[in-house]
C-alpha cells in the first residue's frame, strides 16, 4: 500500500530507533507491538503529518478560493441591521470576494439553493448542518403599555394562550407555538397562543406591538431600545426562550477559505459587538447578555 518493501520499512525504523535512542516496537516471533516510546512516537508523528497536511491544504485553498462568490443568507431585520454591516467590514478586508446576501424569513436548503453560508437566530438547525455559536441570545416576551391599558396582565405561561399574541412564521419559529424556559432552566412551558394579527415578518410584529396590538416574543437585540424608552414593557421576566446567534453551514470549514474566513470574522465582530455601546447608548440594561 506504500509502494515499498517491507525490508525497507524495517530499515527505516531501525534508523529512526538509532536516532531516537530508543525501541519503539516488541518484536516477538508471533507478533509486533509498541513500546511506550513506540505509541508517544506514533501519536506525535500523527499530529505532525495533520498539521502539515492541513497547511497544505489551507494553503491550496487560500490560493484557489480568496477570490470568487460567498453567498450568505439571514433573516430580514437581523440582516439589515447586523449582519450587513459585519460582512460590509468583511468585504473591506476581502475585496475580491463577492458577497451575495440574500435575507429571507424562511429557513431554506443550503445545498439546493447553493448558499455557503447561513446567518441564524434560533436554536433549531438541522444535524446535516455544520453550526459555530457567534453570540448569545434569547427572545422575550414583550408588549405595549396601550396593550395593558384594555388587558390585564399575564401571571403566569398559560395565561398567554388567552392574551391576543402576535404570531409570527418566521425561520425557525414552530407557528404560534411558543416554547419557553426560566431563566434557571429549571422549568419549560410550551405555550400554544393565537391572535388577529400573524406576520412572516418580525420587524412588523414589533411595530404591532409598539402600537399596542398584542404580546410578542423577539429577540432582546431587537426590542432592548424599545424596552429602555418604555415603549415596550417585558412579560413574565422570568421566562424566556434561548435564540442564539449561528453560522451554518453544509460543509466542514477546512475545504472552503471563503467560509473559513468569513465565520473568522463573524466570531471577531459579534465579540466586539457585544461589548460596544449602541449608537444611542440604549443597550444596557437588562444584564450584560444584551444581544
């Protein structure tokens, strides 16, 4: 399977033991085994012939793949206001890649639909998917004061089901199914709720519930200003639904450069992301987790 005699391996090893200094096999007339120093040898000399053929191929693909298309796609509000920016700062540093985003408020097949890379909110991603956590997130439930000004207050998970709720098909939201956890994780709720008003759109339930239509559940990214103005109140703060931030993608990160880098510099702006004021100093309360 090597294309050498046997005769020549034994040679090689007998050389390598004269420079080692050491045995590295028990050779017996029925067998061979590794010596001690044989497996640490072994084991070292695998991670050596990985690295190097990863640098290879890191290299062979920097070199055929720094240049050409990355198609991306996200959701419709998180890629107007995150995402395109971090792949604008991206295409800075890379400019002959061409970026094709697509935002979308479905979930869609990567390979069918030929996209290298998907920009997530949301938790449920399918195992064929390789995915990389680019940020903590959760979702709240939140509501205008004009709303409780005609509704009382939910006191409890299952009170939603009688509150007029603004459903949302959108990605990986299961329709007016709302799963819902403590903040310690120590109880779930699975909510079913209904209203008048449903949207394949986030950005107009907010606006829904700004106007005092109904309860919505958004991530706190995207409703954290309205919370610090009081144009939005948090419902039952004690629940919440966990919507992290990912990078998905249908194939493993070494056989591709351009994927490779830009989930690099995804980790890289939503590290800074988190940290940094918004433009209005809105985003800090809560707790520190505010995205």
């Amino acid at each position: 399977m090597l294309g050498v005699t046997p005769g020549y391996v034994s040679k090689r090893i007998q050389h390598l033991e004269s420079e080692l200094g050491c045995r590295l096999f028990h050779r017996s007339t029925r067998r061979v085994t590794l010596t001690e120093q044989g497996e640490r040898t072994y084991a070292r000399g695998t991670k050596i012939l990985h690295d190097a053929q990863q640098l290879q191929e890191d290299i062979v693909a920097s070199r055929n793949e720094l240049r050409g298309v990355l198609s991306v796609s996200t959701s419709l509000g998180f890629g107007r206001r995150i995402v395109g920016e971090a792949l604008a700062e991206f295409s800075e540093q890379y400019p002959s890649i061409e970026i094709r985003l697509d935002m979308l408020d479905q979930i869609v097949d990567l390979v069918k639909h030929k996209i290298d890379l998907d920009i997530r909110v949301g938790d449920h991603i399918s195992p064929h998917y390789i995915a990389r956590r680019l940020a903590d997130n959760y979702r709240v439930l939140c509501a205008s004061p004009l709303y409780f000004e005609r509704h009382p207050a939910p006191r409890c998970a299952q009170d939603l089901s009688t509150h007029e709720c603004l459903v949302i098909r959108e990605r990986d939201h299961p329709v007016g199914l709302w799963k819902l956890t403590t903040q310690d994780k120590s109880e779930t709720f699975n909510v079913k709720v209904t209203g008048p008003l449903v949207t394949n759109n986030g950005e107009i339930a907010v606006a829904w519930a700004l106007a005092g239509r109904g309860i919505t559940l958004r991530s706190i990214w995207d409703v954290q200003p309205h919370l610090d103005s009081g144009r939005l109140v948090i419902v039952l703060p004690e629940l919440r639904q966990d919507a992290n931030i990912w990078a998905v993608y249908p194939e493993r990160l070494s056989s591709s450069a351009k994927i490779k880098l830009c989930v690099r510099h995804l980790e890289s702006y939503f590290a800074r992301w988190g940290v940094r004021e918004s433009v209005a100093g809105t985003l800090q309360t809560l707790d520190k987790t505010w995205f």
